[in-house]
C-alpha cells in the first residue's frame, strides 16, 4: 500500500522521541505516551501559501497531506475571519483585541479542521468507516466529512447532550451512538472498539489516526499569524478541553519561526476552562505539574474532559509562555456569551463564553496586559448551545399590530 | 483474589495477542505484579522506574479509574475486570 502524507515522514513519541513508520498508531509501545507525526518541510515560502486556496489547504505544506488533497472529496475547512474586535475591545479595555472565529467552518466549529486531516489519513489507510467519541462538535464534523469523501460513520457520544448537536450529528447519516456515562467513558470505550474486531477498518479520528486529526489544529496558528500580516499575537487565549487544541496552536506558531515564515517574537499563551470542569487551571494554580482527573459538572459540555491527556503540556506551555491557566463560572460563561454577541455579532456556543469569560478575568486580575495585541478563540457556533441562552430565547415584547400598543413598549 | 485483565492492542505482544487474561492478587499492585512474571516485561511498560503507574495509562479496577480509587492500593476483588487502557481524549 503506497501511502502519501505530503512532507510527514514519521511518528514520533512525545514523551520519549521514540520513532515509528506512518500507520494507525497513537501510543507509543515503550512508555504509552503520544505520538505525533514528524515532518521534513523543505523550504516553504510565504507566496507558496498565499496562492494556496481559502482554506486549510493553503498550508498543506506543513500538513499530513498529500499535495493535491484540495482536489479530494473533503470538506475543505479553515481560512475563517479574524475579526477586529473594537468595542469589545473597548468594553474590556484591551487595545488591539482580535476574535479568531471558527463558527464559520463548515459545520460550525474548529473540529472540521482536525477531522479534515484524519480522513486523508483514513483514505491512507483504506478505512471504510469514520468514527470517533465526542462531546458534541466532532460528531457532526465527522459525519458530516464521511459523507462528503463517501464513507461510512458510526460516532459516540455520552447520553444527554445539546439537542441540536445531537440533530447534526444525525442528519449526516451514518449510526449515532449514545453511551450512558461522561465522555470518559466514551473515550474509554472507543480505546476498547479500536483493540476488537468489531472495529477493524475502522478511523476513529480521534483515537487511532490522533497524531494526524490533532495537526489540524496548528492551522489555527497559520491562519491567525497569516491575518496578522504574517505576525504572531503578543497574547492568546485558547479553551482546554483535551488540551491539545493548545499545544498544536504553541507547536504552529513555532514552526513559523524555525521556516522564517514570521519574525522570532515571544508570544504569551492563555489557557481557558470552566470551574465546573477545570483540573488544568487547579493544577496550574497550585503549581503542580501532574493533573489530577474530576468529574465535570458544566454547561460547557465541549470542555467537559475530566481527564485531559495533554493536559501536563499545557502547564508546561502556559508556564514556558508567561501565560497562565484560568477558569470562569457557568453563570460568567453565559454572560461572556452576552457580551460578545452585543459587541460584536458573534454568536459563541459554550467554549467561547469560556474563552471570552477568561479574557475578561485575566485583564481584570492584571494577568493580561491590555496593552498587546490579543486573540481570543471562539471554537464554535452558540447555535449549538441554545441550551446556555434559552432563558433570553423570548421576544422582549409580544404586542398586537397596533402604533399604539408598541408606544406602551417604548 | 483471581481476577481478569484486559490487555490493550498494543500490550498484546506480551501475551501472545491475548486481549484478556486471567491475573492474581489483592490489589492493583499485586495484580500487576503478577502479571510481570507471567509476561516478562509488561510491568515496565504499564509502570515507569519509581513504579509509578505512566502518565499516559489509564487503569480502571471494574468501572473506576483507579486515579479516583486508591491508585496501585486499589483493592482487586475476586472476578473483578481490570483494564488497562492508553490515555486519549479529546473530541
């Protein structure tokens, strides 16, 4: 079988560098710990990308991707705005604050970048069927991308999440499967699916093609530095669920640096979780450097992983950075929801109100200077949370088609 | 106490490609223990030099993850299942 992973030409194991041939393998065999894939890049230029396509694509070079994956069946993601945020800016007394919006992928959130890449893995591969544990997001991106590259799908979810997740999820087809227990317990199930024949042939993109899916999200880095004008933000804050949405975001910005694709500059990176599932902010405030798992109990049922495998990374990053860790009540979270979409048109589903919620805490608590240059990440689509909002889902007046009627309101 | 052991694909080389086998011993620890003499080698792969259990390891003692238990003191009772699982999540 003659693989193509573009400039990817190994696995390599995050804890002990340990080296292996490309293949559906996600821990390594002497210490379990991650692998990722290993790259040599050649020399890429900043014209090789700007003439690329309006999506991830454009940095495909840097991706485990073949050169010609835009010709693919693929849902093609990425490439969302950076939005100048004035008056939130203002309302928060930051100067130069950015939002970085990835409900304007194609099914609303940031995971059709990180799933866009497991299915070249899978077509790699020969799998014929997708499949992954999800809090809500990477279900529907799934399904939604084996539809599109003419795979089967066949996800899982814990029982009793969002309605219009769940909706999405099943639109796409494809077998939805709901499992009664937390998301841990999902993951922990699909380690067990992936080791039976029951699930031979089978991509689970966030189990056995992980060290490809998670690249995806280095193009978060590409996109924001690229909007930028080819500039890395002075701060950023990022939401953790897994935690490894921000160490990819940390590994792209550097890459940038050792191809010369941006100036060498430090970068403060912020990390973002609600209290109600919040070990990385615990264990980056007590100064510790192992997370100590928790149950999650929050409305941010995106973040809601109680034991987060990269969560040691992410101290180690927020700490290497000069950044910091921090958490917001539920009750912040809606109002940083509030906030976002009065001051600037975004509507953000839970992990957004967490990011923004964090912003918000950090300038207050003198963590973040309000006088760089600042994104925030908003990871998808507040029409997938409805839930968070429902209260404030009713007309400010109900009157009767009458000047007078709507004077009263007045 | 006599109990069961999932093994994880990528442990199945120690036990020539069992993914279940059957394991002795009061607690975690003891389970583990065992284990290694049966299938030279596995311990160290499931526990690091100071015989802590790897990060990246989850180990549950019937439905708990033994992080939530007593970690290796986690009582092994008779016919318990005991998995060993490689940590991902995320999603």
């Amino acid at each position: 079988m003659s693989l193509d992973f573009g400039p990817a030409t190994a696995l390599s194991c995050r804890e002990c560098g340990a080296r292996y041939p490309l293949g559906p393998s996600f821990a390594c065999v002497e210490c379990f710990g991650p692998l990722e894939t290993a790259y040599d890049f050649g020399d890429v230029k900043r014209s090789d990308i700007e003439s690329g396509p309006a999506s991830i694509w454009r940095y495909r070079s840097l991706l485990p991707v073949p050169a010609d994956v835009a010709s693919k069946p693929n849902m093609n993601p990425g490439w969302t705005p950076l939005v100048k945020a004035g008056n939130l800016g203002r309302a928060l007394g930051i100067k130069s604050l950015y939002v970085k919006d990835d409900s304007a992928n194609p099914t609303h959130s940031f995971k059709d970048r990180v799933v866009a890449i497991a299915v070249e893995a899978a077509r790699n591969f020969g799998f014929h069927t997708l499949s992954c544990s999800s809090t809500g997001n990477l279900a529907g991106a799934v399904t939604a991308a084996a539809a599109r590259a003419g795979l089967e799908a066949c996800v899982f979810i814990p029982a009793g999440l969002e309605q219009a997740k769940i909706a999405m999820a099943r639109i796409f087809g494809g077998k939805l499967v709901a499992i009664e227990g937390s998301y841990d317990e999902v993951n922990r199930f699909c380690s067990e699916l992936i080791g039976d024949p029951m699930g031979d042939k089978w991509g689970f993109v966030n189990v056995n093609l992980r060290p490809y899916y998670a690249e995806g999200s280095k193009t978060l880095a590409y996109e924001i530095a690229e909007q930028l004008g080819w500039r890395l933000p002075e701060q950023i804050i990022i939401p953790i669920a897994s935690g490894s949405q921000l160490t990819k975001i940390d590994k792209g910005f550097k890459e940038l640096i050792k191809l010369g694709l941006v100036e060498d500059r430090p970068y403060k990176i912020f990390g973002a979780q609600a209290l109600g599932c919040s070990p990385v902010s615990a264990a980056y405030k007590a100064g510790h450097d192992v997370v100590q798992p928790v149950k999650p109990d929050t409305i941010a049922k995106s973040l809601a992983i109680g034991n987060p495998a990269d969560g040691p990374y992410v101290l180690d990053i927020a700490r290497r950075t000069g950044g910091a860790v921090e958490d917001v009540t539920d009750a912040e979270i809606v109002a940083a929801i509030k906030l976002l979409a009065t001051t600037e048109g975004i509507f953000a589903e839970t992990a957004g109100g967490v990011t923004v919620g964090v912003l918000k805490k950090l300038v207050e608590t003198g963590q973040l200077d309000p006088e760089a240059e600042t994104v925030v990440l908003n990871t998808g689509d507040g029409l997938k949370t409805l839930d968070a909002v429902v209260a404030d889902a009713q007309p400010t007046a109900v009157i009767r088609p009458s000047l007078d009627a709507f004077r009263a309101t007045v | 106490m006599s109990v069961t052991v999932r093994i994880p694909t990528i442990l199945r080389t120690y036990t020539g490609g069992n993914a279940e086998v059957t394991g002795e011993g009061a607690t975690l620890r003891d389970v583990l223990a065992k284990l290694d003499s049966d299938y030279p080698g596995i311990g160290g792969r499931i526990l690091d030099e100071s015989g802590k259990i790897r990060r990246f390891v989850n180990v549950y003692v019937g439905e708990e993850d033994v992080r939530f238990a007593q970690g290796l003191d986690t009582p092994a009772p008779e016919g318990t299942q005991i998995s060993i699982i490689p940590a991902v999540a995320g999603g």
